[in-house]
C-alpha cells in the first residue's frame, strides 16, 4: 500500500491517466480508503481530469462549436475556487 506521501508526489510529478495501470489502481485504491487523501489528492485527481477535458476540447478541430459562456465561466469559478483553496 502506498503513503500518503508517495501519493502526493506521484500526482505532483505526473497525470494520474498517464500512469502504469497498477500504479494509477494503487493510488486510486489509497484516495478512496485514506481520509486525508480523500480531500486533498482526490481533488488533484480531479483537476487533472478536468484539464485533461479542456486541453481535448481545446485541441478538438476548429470547425467545432466554442463551449457555452456558462461552462467557461463554470470552469474560471472551479478553478478561482481551487486557487483560494490551495493558498
């Protein structure tokens, strides 16, 4: 079983997804059991998902249609939010 040190490091130097498949259940099986991983590393986990999303949406073709201003503006928040949480 992992720490939570070595979870927090794993998800500071790479993306979650990018990760070998026992290494990425490791740490998924750590975030769900841990309580203090819970909030922190799950919401990193998170986050990255979300960028994953917007970096796809972004690099999608441009023919394609731009976000709605209200998921623009639903993302600016999530993120502003994280920002004051994390300081």
């Amino acid at each position: 079983m992992l720490t939570c040190k070595q979870v927090s490091k794993a998800l500071a130097e790479q993306d979650y997804q990018d990760m070998p498949f026992f290494k990425r259940l490791g740490l998924r099986m750590h975030v769900a059991i841990c309580i203090v991983c819970k909030g922190y590393n799950g919401n990193v986990m998170l986050f990255q998902d979300m960028a994953r999303a917007f970096r796809r949406y972004e690099e999608s073709p441009p023919n394609k249609v731009p976000a709605p201003e209200k998921a623009r503006t639903k993302w600016t928040e999530t993120i502003k939010a994280a920002k004051q949480h994390s300081e």
